[in-house]
C-alpha cells in the first residue's frame, strides 16, 4: 500500500487512528494512519500555519517549512473551522514560484442529518500536496457559472 496516500473523501476514515507529533517549527501535528498502518497524511490547524509566519522573514521560509512538512509525511491537511477560512491569507504567505497547481474539491457529505455540499483546495508541491480542509458547505445547489467561479480559485 502507498503509504503517502490521502483519502479524498470525508474527514478520516473508520478504520484510521492518530497520534500527536511535536513540529519544530508549526507546534501540533496530528499524524493519521490506517488499521494496516499505513500513513494517511498529517493535519495541523491553517491558523498555526499562518501564525507561524511571524517566525519567518520571508515567503520562501515558510514555503520551505510546509514543503519540508510534506517530503516528511506525503500530504498535509490545514484544518480549519469556519466555512470561510483564510485561505487567501494563506497564499498571500507562501511562495507561489512552489506551488506546481491548484486543485479543488467537492464531495457530498452526510453528517447527522445535515447533507452538504463540502469542498477544500490542495496545493500541489513536488514533495505531495498541502490541502486546506475547511468546513466548507455549500448550502444550496450550485449553477453552471457559480461552480466555474468558484473552481477560479
């Protein structure tokens, strides 16, 4: 099994577990791994992400981190809890020279008795990809023109 594979779909699998990790430079980070043991991806909260800028003196450092980040794990998920996170912010942070493309993705998701519409963006870095994992929900069906703005991101 590809042990730098990320589940696509949902938050984290049934059969995964994790365990926390001290990062030198972002502080948390939870590692995922599933019930054969192999790693999932690690996650680490978008706003220490972009708090930790305030260590760095410029775009490049911190580009270097999370890439570092991701030759370590494979794939990093930025969780974050408000519908509008500030992945502009984010960007904004990084070096873009880095980031090879931008992919978004959606999914229906059913949690209790709420069914939605949940998206989240990746950035693809040659080391794997660092993922903004927001709870997005997209309240009501999307038209032909509003998901071709939305996928502009």
């Amino acid at each position: 099994m590809d042990n730098n594979r990320q589940v696509e779909i949902g938050s984290h699998p049934q059969d995964a577990s994790s365990h926390k990790e001290t990062d030198h430079f972002f502080g948390d980070v939870s590692v995922w791994i599933n019930g054969e043991g192999a790693l999932l991806h690690a996650s680490l909260s978008l706003e220490d992400v972009i708090r930790s800028q305030r260590k760095v003196v410029s775009k490049i450092h911190l580009t270097q981190q999370l890439r570092r980040l991701t030759k370590k794990y494979g794939n990093i998920r930025l969780l974050d809890s408000r519908s509008s996170p500030p992945f502009w912010k984010l960007l904004s942070l990084l070096n873009l020279d880095d980031i090879h493309f931008l992919s978004i993705g959606l999914w229906k998701e059913k949690q209790s008795d709420i069914t939605g519409v949940m998206a989240n963006c990746t950035l693809h870095f040659l080391e794997g990809h660092v993922t903004v994992w927001p709870y997005w929900t997209l309240y009501k069906c999307l038209t032909e023109n509003e998901l071709s703005d939305f996928s502009r991101l």
